[in-house]
C-alpha cells in the first residue's frame, strides 16, 4: 500500500472517479465522506488541508482520509500544529472513506502516514466509523508516544430541563410504508398528531409546503437563516454567525449538485417554519441539517409538522433513513428513532511537542502571520519563537528572518549595557538584565550565550549547560559557544560530551587555541596522555604566549614520562577560569 499526500485541490479532483468508487463500495460512508460535500468543503476551506489517499500497488485508490491541519499557540513552548477531521466543525459526521475488502492493509496505512506528519494533536471529532475500523486506525496511537483521551463536549441544559448528550446521534430508520411507519413506529398521540397536522397541509387552504427550486432557493434559505438566528444568535454569536456563513459558502455548491432539500411550511402564504436537509440517493439517507420556525405559531407546531412531511416524502421517494444528527432531544423519541453513541478521541503526544520536532510547512504563512500580530500587540518572546521555528522548517523565509532581526535589534541597547557591565564584573546585574531579554526572546543568541558565561563564571554548570544549548541552536556555528559549552560538560564530569564539544569548536575555527587547550584537558583527564599532549601542543603552535597551554603541555609531558606517578590534577576549567583571563576570555565577548 503506498500513501500519496494531497494538498492541492487541483490534484485532489484527479482523484474523483477513486473516491466516487470508494464511497459507493463503503458501506460505512456518509453524506459528509462524499464528493460533493467533500470536494465543496475543501475548495472553500480556509485552513491548510491533505488528504491522504492509498494506492493498492499500481491500481487505483482504495481509501481516503481529508484532515484539516491548524497552527496553534502554546505560551510556554511556542507553535504547533493540531490535525482536525476535514469538516469539522461543521459537518454532522467526519470519518474515513475505504473499500472493505481493503481495509485492514488501507487503516494501517492511513495510521502510519499520520504518525509521519508534524503534530502534536490529532482530534477525530464525530468520528462516524465502525467500531472495527476505529479500533483498526487508534492502535496505531497506543503505546508510550501518545496519549488518547475522549473528547468531552461542553454541558448542555435546554430552556425546558432536558440535559442533552451531544454523543448520542438520532436516526430514524423508514419502512418502506408510510401506513406502516405511522402505526408500528409512532405512539398513539404523534400518530394522531402526525395525520392531522399532514392533512392540514394537504387539504387546507390555511397551510402549505413548497420544495425549494432555483427560483426560490435563495429567498427560502434567507428566511431560514432568519428564523435560526432570531433563535441562537444571541446566545452564542460568533457560533451561530460562523456556521451560517458555512452555509452561505457551501449551500450554491450543494444545491446545483442535486444534494439539498429545502421545505417551507407557509401558513397563508407567509412562511412560518423551513427546514434545510441534505439528500444522500446513494445511501437512501436524509439528514436534516438546519431548522427554523417562527416562534410565535403555536396552533400548528412548525417543526413537528415539516419533519413528519419530509419523511413521508423520504418513504414515497425510496429512502431508507432519515437522520436527526446530534443530540438525544426529547421530541426526536416521538418519531421512533433510533440512538447511536460517536464518542470523540483526541490523541496528543506526550513530549507536548510537534512529531519531528517541527511544524508542518504548510502552516508557516499561517504562524508568520501570527507572530506578526503578536509583535504589535508587545508580545515579542512569543512573535521570535515563531520566526525562529519557522527558520527551523524554512531557512529561505526572509520576512520571518527580518521580523526576528527587528524583534533583536529591539534589544541590542539593553543588552549592550548588560554586556559592559559584565565585563566591568557586575556578573549578578548584567544575568538580570539577561534575564529580562529572555523572557522577550527565549532563543534569543547573545543573550543565551552571555547568560550562560555567566553561569559557568557562578559555577552553575547545569544551568550554563541549558543557555548555552539554546545559544547553539540558535546558531549552529559559533565556535565559542561549542566551546563554553563543553567547559560546563566538563565541570560536571562528561568528558566524552565536553571532548565531542571542543571538536566542534575547533572545526568551526581551526584556529581557536582556547579550544585545542581544552580538548587537551579533556583526554588527559580521560587518560589519553599522548592525544592530550598533541592538542597543548597545537594550541601552543596557534599561539606561542597561550600560558595555560604550556603549564598543561609541560604537566603532561611529565607526567607521561613518569608511569608511576599519577598525572598532577589541572584545574578544571582551564581556559575559562585561568586567573589570568580575569573570569572572562576578552575574545569571547568579542566573539559574539
């Protein structure tokens, strides 16, 4: 099984013959899985997307997973990426597409391209599969990498009591019998109420239902979004304003594709209740999607009245379902439904940290334009630690580089003073100002760097150690930054750590004598006189008045002469705390 990635929509519509084959064949898919939803959704989608889609060797494609992939912001560690299901939060149900006699093989692949991708959450919000093949793809996820949680939907309480459980989806399974469906499903006060509220419709000039065409779909899904909104506005704007202008996007698309089913009920020829339903031929499915009514008819109850109308129009039309989505509402157990648990699964990493150790590239305008935000707002520490991953993924990012070169040279003055103070021995007041750059900037190079001399001047090795990381990683090839590094290593007894550290140093400035001083101390405190010796002795040649190479070449020299005596003890950190230097090697501050 092979995994192509997807991300461009242009490719992805090369693919419809694979995926209208695979949605047929999958007798787990669903209206949200298929190509005109999808392929409508994803055109219009805002955020970074792929699909990943697997290829039976040579052959077609044989199973299709569409993820939606989002920059997110930790303000302790910086930017990640979450991977959500590709129609979230909009679509009812979200899943996977694969034709069944591939499945297990096509899930373990879909599973293991996922574990390849930079992220650190994965939500699979509504995941509508079957519990064999969710138990198929979340196996991949087990084990001391992840953790899985279910996702746990905010409480909710109606105006009238009922605490609803969004976990719980309703469907209505249809005889293929009107008569039957109202006398074997329905108890005795909705079967009356549905026959007379039906022949209301039918028979009364008082009240009607039309069927949206394109002459009236417009005017009609306006009227819609009016009623719902007078409703659920309110009460959560940016909610309810969102899901509209979803639909605002999607509805055209849907609409000229054959896929909606729009029914007003009018009552003197002034619309009172509408109904929007998505129309599934294939699956024999309705789902009603979005209702509304005008809350001030009570005589004949608007929503009562057009779900039993679209039903009875479902049955004589050949569907088998019609689905009331989530939420086990008290008025959907009137229609004889049935009840199915879709429990959502958030899967996290356990580092709190993309996989890879990266975001994934197609996210980075999205980041960029974040931390762009975050700088005017005086949030500089988080806008440089989004240039700085960016850089990670993108070295040829240019507006990240001067957006990190301008946060840094914000503080070059502040940090200048600290700097001369720290020369002029105020170790304590230069670390606080290094500090308060920090808290800015935390890969900040010159103050990492100088935060950790100082460290190392305070005999705080493991804290040295920890500046002086983030200072190389900032920059990779400052030679004196390998160097101070491998000091703190050695002070706290990791030759070989400290040793592999003045290497670097030494090939990124092959004419660093301190570095060949210290490498020398390393391998004579390892017992590896004879290399000891050859590095005193380079650093010497490098610089013939270097005191502390001489005093450790003649010290070495001797003691390899004398077997059984063991070598004289050195100072430990050589270069750095020679008492000549007077704590600090000028060359370092200069250095940076």
């Amino acid at each position: 099984m092979q995994v192509d990635v997807i991300d461009r929509f242009e490719d992805l519509e090369g693919l419809r013959t694979d995926w209208e084959a695979a949605y047929s064949a999958d007798p787990g898919a669903h209206f949200f899985l298929s190509w005109p939803w999808i392929s409508n959704w994803l055109r219009r989608l805002s955020y970074p997307w792929v699909v990943l889609a697997v290829r039976s060797g040579p052959g077609s494609h044989v199973a299709f997973l569409p993820l939606q992939i989002r920059a997110e912001l930790d303000q302790k560690t910086g930017f990640y990426n979450s991977l959500r299901m590709a129609g979230s939060y909009f679509a009812v149900y979200t899943g996977l597409l694969c034709r069944p006699e591939h499945e297990d093989d096509a899930v373990a692949a879909l599973a293991g391209q996922v574990r390849q991708m930079n992220w650190r959450s994965l939500q699979l919000e509504d995941f509508h599969v079957s519990p064999e093949r969710r138990d198929l793809f979340l196996r991949h996820f087990h084990g001391t990498q992840f953790v899985e949680q279910k996702i746990v939907r905010r409480p909710h309480v109606t105006e009238s009591g009922e605490d609803i459980d969004h976990d719980v989806f309703v469907h209505v399974e249809l005889p293929a019998d009107w008569e039957h469906y109202l006398t074997v499903r329905l108890g005795r006060l909705a079967r009356r109420n549905a026959r007379h509220y039906l022949r209301l419709i039918d028979e009364s000039s008082e009240y009607g239902v039309t069927i949206s065409d394109p002459h009236t779909i417009g005017q009609d899904v306006e009227t819609l979004f009016r009623f719902w909104l007078g409703r659920w506005e309110d009460r959560n704007p940016s909610y309810a304003r969102g899901l509209i202008g979803n639909c605002r996007a999607m509805l055209p698309g849907l609409f000229r594709d054959g896929r909606l089913l729009v029914l007003v009920l009018r009552k003197d020829g002034v619309p009172i209740g509408v109904h929007l339903n998505f129309v599934d031929r294939e699956k024999g499915t309705i789902h009603c999607f979005l209702a509304g009514r005008d809350p001030a008819v009570t005589k004949l109850p608007p929503g009562f009245a057009l779900h039993m109308f679209t039903m009875r129009w479902a049955i004589a039309n050949g569907f088998v379902s019609y689905d009331l989505g989530t939420g086990n509402y008290g008025y959907k157990a009137a229609f004889g439904s049935q009840t199915r648990l879709i429990e959502g699964t958030s899967i996290s990493t356990v580092s709190a940290r993309n996989l890879g150790e990266r975001l994934d590239r197609r996210t980075l305008r999205s980041v960029f334009s974040w931390a762009k935000r975050l700088h005017r707002e005086g949030e500089s520490r988080l806008a440089a630690i989004g240039c700085r991953q960016i850089q990670e993924v993108d070295d040829a990012f240019e507006e990240a580089r001067e957006l990190l070169r301008l946060i840094e040279a914000e503080t070059a003055p502040i940090l200048a003073k600290a700097i001369e103070l720290h020369r002029s021995g105020r170790v304590g007041q230069a670390a606080q100002i290094y500090a308060s750059v920090l808290a800015q900037a935390p890969r900040h190079f010159r103050a990492n760097y100088m935060m950790g001399v100082a460290c190392l001047q305070k005999q705080k090795f493991a804290a040295a150690e920890i500046y002086l990381g983030r200072a190389i990683e900032a920059d990779p090839v400052h030679p004196a930054a390998h160097n101070n590094l491998g000091n703190a290593m050695r002070a706290t007894g990791r030759l070989e750590d400290a040793a592999r550290c003045y290497d670097m140093a030494i090939g990124l400035s092959p004419q660093f004598a301190e570095a060949y001083n210290n490498l020398g101390m390393a391998l004579q405190s390892l017992g590896r006189l004879g290399e000891a010796e050859a590095q005193f002795k380079k650093a010497l040649s490098i610089n013939p008045e270097f005191d502390s190479a001489s005093r450790n070449y003649e010290e070495v020299s001797k003691a390899r002469k004398d077997a059984g005596r063991p070598p004289v003890a050195i100072a430990f950190l050589g270069t750095l705390l020679d008492p000549r230097l007077a704590w600090m090697p000028e060359m370092f501050l200069a250095a940076i």
